[in-house]
C-alpha cells in the first residue's frame, strides 16, 4: 500500500475509489428521497433546492437514482470480475501443473472464449437464462477470464521451472503445496494488475449492457440505465446525461490508475537503490 500510495497518480485513484465505495455502500442510505418514486408536476424539472440534479422524464429525483444505483453498478462489474477470476485463474495454474492434456484443453476453451462476440453472447445467455443481473454478469464474467488467463499462465510458467519449485517437487511436495507456497505469491502482482484493468473495462461492459437495458428489469436505477434515459430527453435536460457519465469515467479512471500504480509501484524504488548501490560501489 505504501509503494501504491508513492506516486500521485495512486493517490488519486485510491481517493477516487475510496469515495466510490462508499457511495456503493452508503449511497441507498444518503438518497433524499425514494428513487423509485413518480411526481407527475415535477416531470424533467431542473437543479432546485428540493432537486439538487433535478428529475427524469418520470418526475423520479435524478441524485437519489444515482445513489440508489452505485450499489448495483459497482456490485455488478466485482461479480464479472470474480466469475472472470475463477474461470482464468484456476485453469491458468492447473494448466501449468497438471500435465499437457490439462494444458491443451484449457487453451482451447480460452480460444473459445475469446472468439465469442460479446453483445451477441450476452443477449444469447440473457435469453437462456433469463433477463438478471446474475446471468449478465456471468456473461462478461466468461467473456474477460481469457484475459486472468494470459496474464497468469504468462507469469506462472517461469516459476514452474525454477530451481527451487524442482526441489520442492523432488523433496516430495504435493502439487498443491507447491502451487500455495511458491506459484501462488510470484503471480499474485501480475493478478491483482489485472483484476485492477478488468474491473475498469467490466464496469464499462456492465454500463453497456444497461445502456441497452440487458441485465438490469426498469425501473431499477443503474448508471447506464440512467445514461440512456437521459439521452432521450438531451433537449429538454442538457446537462442530464453529464452525472452518470462523470461517474462512469471516474470510476474506470480510478481502477486503470489503479493498475498502473500496482503494476509500478513495486519496481521502481528497488531499481533506484540498485542504481545508488552501483553509483557508491564504483566510487
């Protein structure tokens, strides 16, 4: 957390996140009023003093709806990123360890995955199993795993061949063992880089799947739902579509800074005492 909070760039993006979290924690509880409910005189009212953002074309308050629905986005883009998780990277490490049949089947369902269309494989799955939240996420989940995969069989293949990994085998340690004790913390960084890049682009996907209202049943707020209804009604409410749309790119910002400064932090500062090392070594 220190190397991560080193630089500027980690700062704010963990500021950013921070409050973002709390807003998908607090967010339903701080709403001035009920996000759900209609006022017929107050139909795409402006900013007012009872209406700090105003109303959509429902008279629903615009800032409660967008409190109430940073629960949902934000819950959405972790469960894709979770199922994505487990499905890249499991195999990834089973791949490494248990043999070529292991291997070659695990490449090949990842090469399945990612030659599936996203839209049209989110609809399909959508259709099979139903217009939810799970079942959406499930989708995206499948769709970014090749992804945990890459990144993990790329960093797990030098540790299985390293001198001690030999050892610990011929010493009589189990694969398991040997997956928890010396695989596990060598890929856990180049992991958490891309659960940090994946759950900025699932956030993305998830407000592009509930832009088309997939995933999400009206009148649940999202911040993708609420984009879209916005943008019907840019004429009468200008400004309308800029709250959600702030949110989204913030919130996409902050996890892709994120995974810069994880993917930085732990490099640079031993690369500068390793320079001041040989400076004073040749002097």
């Amino acid at each position: 957390m220190r190397r991560i909070l080193a630089g500027r760039v980690g700062v704010v993006s963990v500021a950013v996140l921070a409050v973002i979290a709390l807003l998908a924690a607090f967010g339903p509880l701080l709403a001035p009023h009920d996000p759900l409910l209609q006022d017929p005189r107050a139909i795409l009212a402006g900013p007012s003093a009872q209406h700090w953002l105003g109303t959509d074309n429902l008279g629903r308050d615009v800032l409660s709806r967008l409190l109430a629905g940073s629960t949902l986005s934000l819950v959405a883009g972790v469960e894709a990123v979770a199922v994505g998780l487990v499905l890249g990277v499991v195999p990834a490490l089973l791949s490494v360890h248990l043999g070529r049949v292991v291997e070659w089947v695990s490449l090949r369902v990842m090469e399945t995955f990612v030659t599936l269309p996203f839209l049209v494989f989110a609809v399909a799955m959508t259709a099979l199993l139903g217009n939810g939240l799970q079942q959406a996420m499930l989708a995206v989940g499948i769709l970014i795993a090749p992804g945990f995969y890459r990144v993990t069989r790329a960093a797990a293949l030098p540790v299985a061949t390293a001198q001690y990994v030999e050892a610990a085998v011929l010493a009589g340690a189990s694969p398991w063992t040997v997956l928890r004790r010396h695989v596990w913390p060598k890929v856990v960084p180049a992991v958490a880089v891309s659960t940090a890049s994946l759950l900025g682009a699932s956030l993305v996907i998830v407000s592009s799947l509930t832009f088309l209202g997939i995933g999400i049943t009206p009148p649940t707020p999202t911040w993708g739902g609420m984009l879209a209804t916005d943008l019907q009604y840019l004429y009468q409410r200008p400004f309308g579509p800029f709250v959600p749309a702030a949110l989204i790119v913030a919130t996409v910002g902050a996890c892709n800074g994120l995974a810069d400064a994880l993917r930085d932090g732990p490099s640079r500062r031993p690369a500068r005492r390793k320079v001041v090392a040989d400076v004073a070594a040749s002097t």
